[in-house]
C-alpha cells in the first residue's frame, strides 16, 4: 500500500530521482521546451514551478536557495535573467504538457512539456484570434450605436429644417429693407411720378390731335355745301 507516499518514485531512489529531475528543469529553462514521458512531466511541473515563482523577486537569498536545487550556475542565470520577466505577471501555471502519443518500444506515453511564455505561435494565435458570434445572435452596441445616432440626426434635421425656411422667408423682405440705400428709395420715389406724367401729355397730344381732325372734317363739309 503507498500510504503517506505523495509523489511518483519513478522506479529510482531519492538521490537519483533528485538530481533526475534537477537536470530536467535545467534543460527545461535553457531550452524552452523538452520531450519526455507524461510520468516525468507531472513530476518536473510539481518541482520546477516554485522555482520559478522563487525567481520572481530577484535577490540574493532566493538566488541561493534555487542555485541549491538546480545545482547549475548558468540555468539559475537564465531563470532570473530571461525567464522572470516573462512571467512576472502570471499567476502560476507556468508549464504546459502537450501529448504525443505512445513511444515505440515500450509503449510509455510521451508529451513536450514548454514554457508557456515563450512559445510564440500559440502567443500570436490568441493574439489575431477573433470571436465568431452566432447569425441570430444580439448586435454588439459598436454596431448599434451609429445606427442610432444617424436616426436621431435625420428627426433633428427634419425638426430644425421648417423653422429655418421659416425664418428665412420672414428676413428675406428685412435684409432687402436694410440693404436698400436712401438713395435707391428716393430714386424709385422719382422714377414713379415720372411715369405717371408721361401718361397726361400723351393723352393732351392725342386730344390736339383729335380736333385737328375734327375740325378738318368741319372744312370739308363746308366746302361741299
């Protein structure tokens, strides 16, 4: 019975399992990412993820207290310098497991394990990912929104458009008033009279006219009396 036994053995004593799984989180920080059995990653992940959340505060007491488990100067370099930036702002869940499949052999299951910061495709796969929304799904407000603002310009302008003709008939006939000068007034006043003197002389020419013929009639009768 396994009581009280909390992790996997790994078929090894401690020592070697120790320093087994040292060597692995090491090639795991250089490299990014590695490939080794689904038994080894669940183990590697339990033991490599307090490191680095270890890295995150940058100083001497934690450097020690991870150089004495990795054991290797240049992984605990790596870790401070390149690995704790990225996932400064990650709260836990730094590995990830990817299966692939059964090894030929014995048959073990595989995986890669990698950091998750630090693959790129799937980084910049999330990043130009767009959401789908269904064909009978609700309008967003982006697409509702000029919608209704260009409804409520078209009933302003309906609104706004009959006072302003109104108010342009009732200047029209005030800026023809004010844009009159005095003298155009008195020159339509003169020009009116004038015209209606021409009418009298005319009327005075034709009445001369008009006896002169009658009395030229008058002589003709006479004369052939």
């Amino acid at each position: 019975m396994r009581h009280r036994n909390k992790g996997n053995a790994l078929s090894r004593k401690t020592a070697h399992r120790k320093s087994m799984l040292s060597n692995m989180a090491c090639s795991l920080i250089e490299h990014k990412r590695i490939t080794t059995t689904v038994a080894k990653a669940k183990e590697l992940r339990m033991f490599v993820e307090p490191l680095i959340t270890k890295s995150k505060t940058d100083s001497t007491h934690s450097r020690r207290m991870v150089f004495s488990t990795l054991k290797q100067k240049d992984a605990v370099s790596t870790l401070f310098r390149d690995v704790a930036p990225k996932v400064a702002e990650r709260q836990g869940g730094y590995t990830r497991i990817i299966r692939l499949g059964t090894r030929q052999g014995d048959a073990a299951e595989m995986c890669m394990m990698e950091l998750v910061d630090f693959n790129e495709i799937m980084l910049a796969d999330t990043k130009t990912k767009t959401r789908r929304s269904r064909r009978g799904g609700k309008k967003k407000a982006s697409e509702t929104a000029p919608q209704a603002e260009t409804a409520e310009t078209q009933v302003a302008e309906a609104e706004v458009k009959p006072e302003e003709t109104a108010d342009e008939k009732a200047a029209a006939p005030a800026a023809e008033a004010v844009e009159a000068t005095p003298e155009e007034a008195t020159e339509k006043k003169t020009e009116a009279p004038a015209e209606e003197t021409q009418a009298p002389e005319a009327s005075a020419e034709e009445k001369k006219n008009d006896s002169a013929g009658n009395e030229d009639s008058d002589a003709d009768t006479k004369d052939k009396a």
